[in-house]
C-alpha cells in the first residue's frame, strides 16, 4: 500500500476526533512561531552585546539586556511546554482512540468470517496475530508521528525557512539546495529495503506460528523425543530473520551516515556563507548565530526523517496484512433473512458435493433425510465425510452443489445466528475457554442462573466432581482433565435446550462409566428432537431410527440396525470390526458365566 492510501483508510477512523485534530493544528502552527523565538533573541543579543563592546560599555549598561533577554527566553520555555503538553496529549489521544477502534474492527471482521478463512494457509492463528498486532502497531506510530513528530518538526522547519529567505535569500537558497539531496537519499534507502519489509515480515509470522505450534505440540514432541529436531527448525526461522534484519540495519546505518554528513555539509556552508557576508558588511556577527540556528530548525525534520522514514515503511509493509484482514469480505459468513421460529427440524441433503478451501473434496453427490423428531446416525471410516456434513447443516461452510433444505426452505435462507440458536452442537474435542468451570458452562446460555448451571452439570454428571475441587465453580475449566472438560461441553448442550441436537463423538474422551452416564441423559434429551449422531461406539447408533452409512465422502448404504446388517454391506464390516475390536465374544461368554453362577447361586 502506497502512503496516501493508508492515509485514505486511516481518515474515517481519525474523523470522529476531528476537534482533537484542530487542536493539535492549531498548537502546532502556535509551536512553529515560538520555535523562532530564539534565533531573533539570539542575534539582538549578540548584536547589542557586540554594540556595547564598541563604545566600551560594561556588565552594568548591560544588565538590563540580561533581563529582557532572560525574561523573553524563560516566557518561551513556559508558553513551549504547554504547547508540547497539548501537542502530545492531543496526539496520543488520537492515537489511543484510533488504535481501540481498528482493534474493535479486526476483531468483528475475524468473527464474521466463515470457517473456510481460518483453514486457509495465510490465516493460521500465529499469522493473523502477528498481522494484528504489527499492523495496528505500525499505523499508530503513522498516528503518532503525523500528528506528534511531524507536523511539528515540518511547521518549524517550513517557517524557519521562510524567515531565512526573507532575511537573506542566499542563505535560504544554501539551505533548500540540501534538503532534495537528504529526501533522494531517503527514497533510496526505502527502495532498497521493500523487499526486504515483507521478507521480514513473513519470517515474524512464521516464528510465531512456529511458537505457537510447539505449545499446541508440546505432549507429541516429547513424546517422540524430537526436542532437538524442533529447536534447529526454529533456529533456521530465527536464523533467515536475523540475517534479514541485519541486512536491513546494514542498510539503514548506511544511508542514515550519508544523511547526517549531507546535512553537516549545509551547516558548513551556512557558517562558510554567513561568515562572508560578516566580513563584507552586508550582515551583523549576531546574524551567524541566527542562520545556524533557523538550520537546525530547519534541519530538525532531517535529523528525525530517517526514524520517522523507516516507521512510515513499516506502517507501509504491516498495514497490507492488517487491512487483507479488514477487507477479506469475500470470506464473510453468509447469512439470510428466514427467521426459524416455528422450526420442526426436517434438512433434506440432495446431491450436495462440497471441497474444502484447501482443495480436498469431501462429498460427492450425497443425498439423505433427517426426519424431525428422530435420531439419525452417520457412520463410516474416519475421513468418510460425516463431520463435514454436519459442518454444512450448521451453516459453516456452504456445499458447492445441490440442494440443502430444512423444514422445505433452503437452508441459506435462515438467518444464521437466529438457526444456531436452535442448534446444540457437542464434538468429539471441544474448545474450553479461559475462566471458570460456571463460566464455560454458562456459554450455553448467557444469563443463566447458577442454579440452572448447577442442574445442567448434573445432568452431564459432573456436579459432584465440581463439588470435590477446592474452589467448586470457581475453578479453572482448563485445568480439568479431557474428560471432565467433555462434560462441561455436554453440559452446555444441557443448558441450551436445542430442539435440535448434532453430536460428533461425543463421548469419545469418556471413560466406560462416564459413557454410559451421558447416554442416559442423551437418550433423555433425544426426546422429541432432531438428532444427527456421529459414533464409533455400537450402543449409540444401533437405537438410531435411520443410519447412513458413507464410504469415501459418498452415501452407499441407509436403514435401520437390523436391515443394515442383513444386508451384509459396508455397515456389516464396520459393526463386525468393532465388534470384534471389543472382543464381544470374550465379554459375552463372561456376562454367559456369570449368569450361571447367579443362578447356581440361587439354585
């Protein structure tokens, strides 16, 4: 992004706080006249000091100059100060309140996006941090150096030099002859390091996702003993960003040298030029010192240019990534306007395929019906498909062909979050937020009383082992083990009621005990519900009144337990493997002895 297009985005974010910006001008402009106080007060002391001298006057016929002097001096100082103060103030105001904004903004953008955003390689959550973070960074310091640094500095420095035209126009002509050598050496030094920004900031990104990943992997990478494999791959990233920024130092400490010996070069031929015109009689010894002084006035924006420069390019390189975020509308959860209120809960799937954004196609031509009011059971091999199909009935991703209906109306009619509020959605490995134990369970239903949350926990029978935890409720959710951590996701599927209900696994983190536990409560909050359940384990699926059955992201078979079995199809070999996975047999024969004792024992 060029400059002013940053400057065109960044406005309706500064126009709320336009009075702040007027102020700001307004001390600015107020700054600029007081900078110059001292060159004048400078050159009429050295001039009347110079005249007291010549007539052989003395501390006393001078001490009334000492005074005027002083007290123009420290009066600038106070009225300065107060100028800086607002100037600074005013700035960060700017700045703070702008940056809380676009923060607000990044994060409604990221919340209305579909999955599909996430999953995409560019998106990991390292990266878009990372992008966040830099880019608000970044545009704050463009903030805070427009109104701040440079809109000060370039005011002094601009009225500086119209002073030293008017004083003497050869001396203001020596000073504008520098400035366009100092700007071409700034355009050189940006141009060299563009492609260096984004290399740099690409390697950011990758450390820490590559930070991130190790955390998330820590159990599999100490499992496998592959500490050391992982610490040389973060030292290679570490290593390309260090040469990529060392390479970027070389660069700046070059150019910044040849910088300050240009501007060295106006300040010689100021004092060379001035000097000259003293010894000619065209100007008074005290006009040396007002030259040099109106050139650092004007040279002050050079002196700071170059920091000023490389934040500006960093705000150029970090604000692409934070703005891809901002305008990535393309990704935007869809939704309609069909409101669910008299919601029965009949989806009808007609030759629906669909592919994931990272091009890997899971359905191909699939077609079923969940009748409302019935449980339903999708099974097949990991990878079949049926987590994605119910991924499409929540409406987080949408199928590329075909139809998808509910209750007859399709299903990208509904307005999204008023269907998921119909929806309770409980997966094989929920997220468990940062909080208490009542906190995550409360996400079912926000104002929910602790009495109804009790009572969910209940029914998900984790009740009483909140109870043994030394802070009860108050507990950190994320400290429990998975199963328990299961639980709570059940128990907000408790809470929230749903008239319908999908379930993927879910049970998979639970032991024997606990498994049968929450079918129970399952079986009781199936009632009069629509019920899609995706399970390995036999006693979920076999009660279902219909089962799909997927191969390879297509429907092969369909039917109740029995038919399904009869039929000696791809349900057959599933249910015969877990079968025997479980050693039903050896269990059986067991449950068969045991019987024979109870009665021998009765007998």
């Amino acid at each position: 992004m060029s400059l002013w297009e940053i400057i065109k985005r960044l406005y309706p974010y500064v126009l709320p706080y336009r009075a702040l910006v007027l102020a700001t001008l307004l001390l600015t402009l107020v700054g600029s006249l007081a900078a110059q106080v001292n060159p004048f007060v400078l050159r009429y002391t050295v001039d009347t000091v110079q005249g007291l001298l010549n007539q052989n006057k003395g501390l006393t016929q001078g001490a009334d100059l000492l005074l005027i002097v002083t007290a123009l001096l420290l009066g600038k100082e106070i009225i300065n100060t107060g100028i800086q103060f607002g100037q600074k103030f005013y700035g960060e105001k700017i700045r703070i309140n702008v940056s809380s904004t676009l923060v607000r903004d990044a994060v409604h953008k990221v919340l209305s996006y579909e999955l599909g955003f996430y999953s995409d390689s560019g998106n990991q959550t390292g990266k878009l941090q990372t992008r966040i973070d830099r880019g608000v960074e970044s545009l704050m310091k463009l903030v805070q150096n427009f109104f701040i640094d440079i809109l000060p500095l370039f005011a002094n420095s601009i009225v500086a030099l119209v002073i030293m035209f008017m004083a003497n126009v050869y001396v203001g002509l020596v000073a504008v002859a520098v400035l366009p050598v100092y700007f071409w050496l700034s355009y050189r030094q940006a141009d060299k390091l563009n492609g260096t920004r984004r290399a740099l900031r690409g390697l950011r990104e990758a450390r820490s996702q590559g930070l991130v990943n190790l955390i998330d992997s820590a159990v599999v990478i100490k499992s496998f003993v592959r500490e050391d494999y992982e610490e040389q791959k973060q030292a290679q990233v570490q290593q390309n960003l260090q040469e990529a920024q060392l390479q970027t130092r070389k660069t700046n400490f070059l150019y910044d040298g040849l910088k300050t010996f240009t501007e060295q070069i106006g300040v010689v031929l100021i004092i060379i030029l001035t000097a000259y015109l003293v010894l000619d009689r065209q100007i008074s010894i005290g006009a040396i010192m007002f030259h040099i002084l109106l050139f650092n006035n004007v040279s002050a924006p050079i002196r700071q240019l170059h920091r000023i420069y490389d934040e500006m390019n960093d705000a150029l390189t970090y604000s692409e990534g934070f703005f891809d975020i901002l305008d990535a509308n393309d990704a935007v959860e869809p939704t309609g306007q069909l409101l669910p209120d008299h919601l029965q809960g009949t989806f009808d799937i007609c030759h629906v395929d669909f592919t994931y954004p990272s091009g890997t196609q899971a359905l191909h031509d699939v077609c079923l019906t969940i009748e409302a009011g019935k449980t339903t059971a999708l099974v097949g091999l990991s990878g079949a498909g049926k987590s994605t199909i119910i991924n499409l009935l929540c409406k987080f991703y949408a199928p590329d062909r075909g139809k998808m209906l509910l209750d007859g109306q399709p299903l990208a009619d509904y307005n999204t979050h008023a269907l998921r509020q119909q929806i309770g959605l409980v997966l094989q490995k929920n997220h468990i937020f940062k909080g208490t134990i009542e906190e995550n369970i409360r996400y079912g239903v926000m104002d929910a009383t602790l009495d109804q949350i009790k009572a969910a926990a209940r029914q998900a029978y984790l009740h009483e082992q909140i109870l043994e935890l030394p802070k009860g409720y108050q507990s950190d959710a994320q400290q429990l083990s998975g199963g328990q951590q299961q639980r709570i996701a059940i128990a907000r599927l408790f809470l929230k009621n749903p008239p319908i209900i999908f379930l993927d696994e879910p049970t998979a983190s639970l032991d024997a005990i606990a498994t049968e536990q929450i079918k129970n409560s399952l079986e009781a909050i199936k009632q009069g519900r629509t019920v899609v359940i995706i399970s390995h384990s036999l006693a979920q699926i076999v009660d279902a009144d219909c089962i799909y059955v997927m191969k390879q992201g297509r429907m092969v078979e369909s039917g109740t337990h029995e038919q399904l079995y009869d039929r000696r199809g791809t349900y057959r070999e599933i249910f015969d493997a877990s079968a025997r996975s479980l050693n039903i047999e050896k269990l059986a024969r067991v449950m068969v002895d045991d019987g024979d004792e109870v009665e021998d024992t009765v007998g």
